[in-house]
C-alpha cells in the first residue's frame, strides 16, 4: 500500500501524512491543552528530508496543499 502524497503549493515541498486525527496532549501546560481541546491535527513528513510537522488539520485542508497524481 502506497501513501498518499501532499505537495504545498507555494514551495513545492511532497509530503506524506503520518496522522490526520491527532490530538494535542500538554499535562504540563493546563492553559494550552484547554485551548487546543478538541482541535485535530495533521501530522506530515518530508519526503526529502524526512521531517516531521504538525499544524491544525483544518488549516492542511484549507487549499494550501494538493495531493499529487501518481
């Protein structure tokens, strides 16, 4: 099974989704973790450079990225 592949728009950098229904956990911090309640995230990783990244799932969908056509 071949994961689908993510390019962003603007720099052109091909990523690959690790998770797109992650939630954010901070015991350490009760005042982050309140404020992210509930919010999902996307976590991508670089095909290059093999990178990690994470940002809202709602802003990963919101036309910056396009999935690429194998």
């Amino acid at each position: 099974m071949m994961a689908d592949l993510w390019r962003h728009k603007k720099r052109g950098t091909v990523y690959t989704i690790e998770a797109n229904d992650a939630l954010l956990q901070c015991s350490t911090d009760p005042q982050t973790e309140e404020r992210y309640n509930g919010v999902k995230w996307t976590v991508y990783r670089d095909v290059a450079s093999n990178k990690t990244y994470i940002r809202p799932t709602s802003e990963f969908n919101d036309g910056r990225f396009e999935r690429v056509e194998r």
